[in-house]
C-alpha cells in the first residue's frame, strides 16, 4: 500500500465551517481550481456517491464510505486492479484546528494507478488544503 499525508494546523477558523465547505460537495469547483465539477447524488453520507470530473481528466465515480460528522469522512475511487482512499480529519486543539488529509491507495494494480493518479492527488493536497481554509474563513 501507498500513503500520503498532508496536514496543517490553523488559528480562528471553525470545524462547523470546514465541514460546510467540504460537505457542500457541488460547489467544489467553486474553490478547487483543478475540478470541472463534482454532483452528490442524494446527502452526504455513507453509501452515496458522487461523480467528480477533474480538469485535463475523465470523470470519477466516488463512494463515501466513512462519515462522523464535524470530524471526518473517508471516500474511495475504485479502479481496475486498485481502490484509492481519501481520508479528511478535522483535529480541533484549544485555539488551533488541524486539517489532515490522507490519500492511500492498494491493490495488485496499485503501482500503476498511484502513477496515473494518486501521486498527482497527493501533490495537490497543500493547494486544497489551503482553498478549503480560505473559503470557511469567507463562510
């Protein structure tokens, strides 16, 4: 298995803020410059999906398999001989919040598609992180 983590603690921004923002999933394209669009069929919770079409990439079925609301969510993009996981925290401390990101992918087929894929995720998951806080601040 292969894992990237990113994470980066923050001042004056609120979880209930973070959490708007990254569950408000058809407006992604409102703040991550690399997404064409993403569309949530039903709520954001366990079991559904969502579609996301990156710019310069072909569209993605993506399952929400992990939901504990104001805390964290995991989704998983399932590919021919690989899954790839996108785990996001919120760690709140006394006067800091932490975003973490976690992006892991398995599989017999798992080096090729961390190539195709993963590894270009993982690179942008400081310019998210820092969009995602940039659009709560302005919620």
């Amino acid at each position: 298995m292969w894992s990237r983590t990113y994470s980066k603690r923050v001042s004056g921004l609120q979880v209930n803020k973070v959490w708007m923002v990254w569950t408000d999933v058809n407006r992604w394209h409102t703040w991550q410059p690399d997404i064409e669009y993403a569309e949530l069929n039903g709520e954001f919770k366990v079991g559904n999906t969502f579609k996301l079409k990156p710019k310069n990439g072909p569209q993605v079925s993506i399952r929400i398999i992990k939901v504990e609301p104001g805390r964290q969510f995991t989704d998983l993009t399932c590919f021919p001989g690989a899954r790839m996981f996108g785990c996001h925290e919120f760690i709140a401390y006394d006067d800091e919040l932490e975003i973490r990101t976690t992006m892991s992918i398995e599989g017999f087929l798992s080096f090729l598609w961390r190539k195709i894929v993963a590894e270009s995720v993982a690179h942008g998951m400081e310019k998210q992180t820092e969009a995602l806080i940039e659009k709560a601040r302005s919620v």
